[in-house]
C-alpha cells in the first residue's frame, strides 16, 4: 500500500513537471540569432554598463518576504472622450495606462507598450490584476500608425491587443532585436526590429532611434534575454521625443542618450515598480532615478509612466507619484518640470 502510495506521488510528480516544463516552452519566444556584439554574445542579450536581473534564488526571496504596499482597485470605469486626430503644431500626449501612451506629432497617431488587457500574463484568470481603467477605450482611438514596443514582458508586449490593433489599423510596428519573429509567428505583421542606437523613418519626415535600456526580457522558461530590450527617441518637427521602456539606472547609458540623442522636448520615464529596491533596482528604477534620467537625458519635460495600473512589485498604488515628489525636491527640480497624468489627460508639448 506505502509504495503504491509513494509510486502515485512520484508519478504525479512527474506529470506536474511535464506539464509546467512543456508550458514553459510553449510560452518561451523565438531567440534572435545573429553576430555578437558589446550587448550580445552570439546567444543572449545582456547589459554592458549595469548588473543583470536577479536570478531564481533571490526571486523566492523576494516572494517569501514581501511587504506589499497598499493597492485600491477603481471599478468606476471612467473614459475620456474620443481623442482628436492630431494637433500639427504641437505634440499632444495622452495617457493612456501603464506605459502606454498616444502620441500625436506630425500628423501621425502612436502607440507605446499598448495594454488594454486586464492581467498581465499569458492567463486571463492568473497574473497581475488591471486596478485602474485605461483613459481610452479602444474603439475609441483614433487611426493608430506607430507601435513601438520596448522588449517582449506581457506588461509591455500584449498579444491580444496587438492582434485587435493590427487588425483595425495594420500599424508599423517598431520592436528590439527579435521580437519581429515572434510577431510574425503570432500572424501580427509589418513589424521591424532594430538594434541600440539603430533608427528608421517612419512617415511625414518623423524618425524613431533605439537606445539602450538596462533590462532583460523572456515569457517562458526557455527564452531568457534570447530578444532585445530598448528604449526609443521619436524625431519630430516639434523636438525629440523619448521613452525609456522599462530600464534599471546607470548613469552611463542614460548620459549617452542624452549626449547622442538630446536634447528632449519631453521624455516619458517610468517611475513604478521598484521596491523592494535590493530585488528591482537592477532593472526598474524609483523616481529618484527616474530623475536622474531626466537630467542625465537633458529632457525639457518628464511625464511618469510605468505606476498606477498592476502591482507588480511591493510600492503600493501612490508611493511612485509620492517619492517623485520628494525626489523633485531633492534635486531642486521644478515641480512642472517631471509630471504625472492621470489616465486619459491630456499634455500638449508646446
């Protein structure tokens, strides 16, 4: 009786580990192949200037000891009205959610890091919940032309709303090193990968360049950093438009950017998700150094990004915009000089 029982067990043991190593492959993208370079080594990706992710052992560490700051769901499902085709003279900004924002510049409408899902996670039922609406509901945009996405995480590359966005749009999608592939496998076309410091044209004279990040990327088990993670500055009429993705802080990536790309009219930063910061700060940053990168950038204008909308570290739902605050008075930085939105409001750029 003991070794049927023990024999069971085992075999559910097994089978438990077939099914989550075949779910991890199934999840896992395609790997980029190509010639090593000073971020590459001819398989993986990795961060010249800043230390790598944390591994397993400190993630379980992380988990068993968290402290979760506080979080307060809004049902109220709020949404601002259709926004207007463009403004030619101005950039105008909308936020939308996350890090997703419409920009509009040049007559042309664009996407960052669309989400309109509510999890963050290959499952609708698992992951990180949507706690706040989007300021836009998505049959209300407008013709969308540009989607730029900063590195594959299901937080910043959401498959069903690129599905739904590539069928009513057929947008140019701008994406690092490997992620087309994976675009492609998923039937979402006209996409184009780019390298750091890489640009390509987009339309009406408008120009998108990838720049470093510090980051990682993957979706299952079996594609850790095989793509690229970047950041991007939009060359308009109306000045340089930079946003960071999701990035750790060093001050030599952030300086170069701002040396080989600055100066900025406006930058979007991300400012959530980085406590407990011994765990997130090699590849989030907190406000402090999200106002570092807005000086190390040369930015005119922040806008935060990156908060408010999942718990996906340990910073409760108001602690970004409060150390912003507080980091803005550290750095003697004027108060409309790196703002917040809430979402669906509105920024024009003059």
């Amino acid at each position: 009786m003991i070794k049927k029982m023990f024999l069971s067990l085992i075999a559910i043991v097994i089978l438990a580990s077939i099914i989550v190593v075949t779910t991890g492959a199934w999840l896992s993208a395609p790997k980029y192949r190509g010639d090593a370079t000073d971020h590459f080594n001819g398989k993986t990706f990795f961060n010249p200037n800043g230390p790598p992710a944390k591994g397993v052992k400190e993630l379980f560490k992380w988990l068993t000891n968290r402290q979760r700051g506080e979080w307060v769901e809004d049902t109220s499902r709020v949404f601002v009205p259709r926004p207007l085709l463009f403004e030619k003279e101005n950039i105008r900004i909308t936020f939308v959610n996350h890090s997703t924002f419409l920009i509009q510049v040049d007559g042309l409408n664009i996407l960052t890091d669309p989400i309109w899902s509510e999890r963050t996670s290959p499952f609708s039922w698992l992951g990180p919940k949507r706690m706040r609406a989007p300021g836009i509901r998505f049959e209300d945009l407008p013709r969308i032309d540009v989607v730029i996405i900063s590195h594959n995480h299901y937080d910043h590359l959401d498959i069903p709303t690129m599905r739904t966005l590539a069928a009513a749009f057929h947008p140019i999608v701008v994406t690092p090193l490997g992620v087309k592939q994976f675009l492609d496998n998923e039937k979402i076309g006209n996409a184009a990968d780019l390298d750091w410091w890489q640009e390509t044209e987009l339309k009406n004279g408008v120009r998108v360049q990838a720049v470093p990040a510090q980051h990682f990327s993957g979706r299952g088990m079996f594609d850790r950093d095989a793509t690229l993670w970047c950041g991007y500055v939009v060359k308009t009429s109306r000045g340089n438009i930079y946003f960071a993705g999701d990035t750790g802080y060093n001050e030599v990536t952030f300086k170069e950017i701002g040396s080989r790309s600055g100066p900025m009219a406006v930058s979007l930063i991300p400012i959530g998700a980085y406590k407990p910061q011994w765990f997130m700060s090699p590849v989030h940053i907190s406000p402090e150094e999200a106002v570092r990168v807005h000086l190390d950038v040369q930015s005119k204008l922040s806008i935060g990004m990156h908060y408010g909308t999942f718990p996906l570290a340990d910073d409760g739902l108001n602690d970004p915009v409060d150390d912003l605050k507080l980091a803005k008075e550290k750095f003697v930085l004027d108060d409309d000089a790196f703002i917040t939105l809430d979402e669906g409001a509105v920024h024009i750029v003059d």
